[in-house]
C-alpha cells in the first residue's frame, strides 16, 4: 500500500471510474484505468494515480451497480511512501576458496556461511541458509550471477540486509544491495520491486528511502 508524502490538503484533486468486477481496493492502492474502468495497478502497467475508495466491487459491478473508485490523480511533483518488498545481493566479483560470508537481516546475524566447491554452490549455501534462519520473513532466495534475490513472505514483510563481509581466503569481494533509481511495483502490486532495479526506466522513480530502508519514497515515472 501507498500513501502521499507530506501531502499539501488544498491540491488533492479527485477523479473517478467504474470499478472492475469483484475488486477489492483500499484507499492506499496505486491504481491504473483503462477503457473507464479502474483496477488496482500490477507490475509493468501505467499507475495513473492513488485510490481514495475502500470497498469491495460487486461480480458484475461494470455491467449492473457501476459503482466508482474514487482516486488522486499523480502529478510530477507527487510522491508517494510505499512499502520495499525484498532485497538483491550482489557481489562484485566470485567468492573463493577458504572464504566466509557474513551478513545481518533485520539486525540479526545469519548462520556464517564458507566457501564450498565454487562460486555459484556458496551463493547457494547462502541463499539456503537465508531462508533457513529467516523462514517467518524470507519466502525464498534465488541464486543468479554473483547475486542473491531475496522475497519476502508477504510484500509487507520487512527484510533489511546489511552488514555484508566477506573474510579469509585468498582475495575477498565486497557484497552490497541493489539501490538503483527506477522500478517497478511487485507483480501482485503495492510495493516496490527491489529485484527490478533499473538504471533509467520503470514504473516509480526512486527519490529516497526512509525508515532504515524499509520504506522508499518514489515518485510515478511510467517509463
């Protein structure tokens, strides 16, 4: 869910459509509109603003009740708090023999993990034993090239990963979190994608995190 940061009261403007059969929408969802009729925003489509309507739409509300979600249009100087949903690790380069990797998700420390075999094995262990000693926040962790994607159990989940060490071992590469400028929302929506860090284009634009990066501040970009 999303709400307006620092909202100026004396701008919000509101527009409305008919809202699509059997929606369930709150009055903090990004929407999207298309041929009059307003739906809750997924990922990849054009957000055209905030709901202002709570309700749940009828099976055939197009057709018979034609009942409307309210919402606030966005314009280029709205911005918008929306809640972060995972973490994408990556390192700069392979992990080696003799290596051990430490880490923090949400202040509390993972399992230590050590090198096994090669690069893409301990990026494994460790995708495992996130998963492992995090099971109540972290759904699943996804092993790519010197990366770790990380999701949460529920998009409102928080999972906050810092503190990234690599120690022993013949040479040690550094391990950091995506934090790029554009993104999209998840693809149930509501909060934003950091797995789909892009440097110049996506649904939100980020302008800045807040509460130890648990929630972004995004402006809508729709590119």
């Amino acid at each position: 869910m999303a709400k307006l940061h620092n909202p100026n009261a004396y701008k919000i403007e509101v527009e409305n459509g008919v809202g699509k059969n059997s929606l369930v929408i709150t009055s903090s969802d990004f929407v999207t509109k298309a041929s009059g009729v307003v739906d809750k925003a997924l990922a990849t489509e054009t957000i055209i603003g905030l709901s202002a309507t709570k309700n749940t739409f009828a099976s055939d509300n197009q057709t018979v009740a034609l009942a409307k979600v309210d919402y606030n249009p966005f314009d280029t100087n709205s911005k918008y708090e929306i809640a972060v949903s995972g973490e994408t690790i990556t390192f700069a380069g392979a992990l080696v023999t003799s290596n051990t990797i430490d880490l923090n998700v949400n202040g509390v420390a993972m399992t230590q993990v050590t090198f096994d075999t090669d690069d893409a094995t301990t990026l494994g262990l460790i995708a495992t034993q996130l998963v492992t000693d995090f099971p109540t926040v972290i759904a699943s962790a996804t092993v790519g090239t010197h990366t770790v994607l990380v999701t949460p159990v529920t998009t409102n989940d928080t999972v906050v990963i810092t503190d990234i060490t690599v120690a022993a071992g013949a040479t040690q590469t550094t391990g950091t979190v995506a934090n790029n400028k554009f993104y999209d929302i998840t693809t149930s929506g509501q909060s934003l994608n950091y797995h789909s860090a892009h440097a110049s284009s996506g649904q939100v634009e980020l302008y800045r995190a807040i509460e130890s990066g648990t929630v972004a501040v995004v402006k809508i970009a729709n590119t």
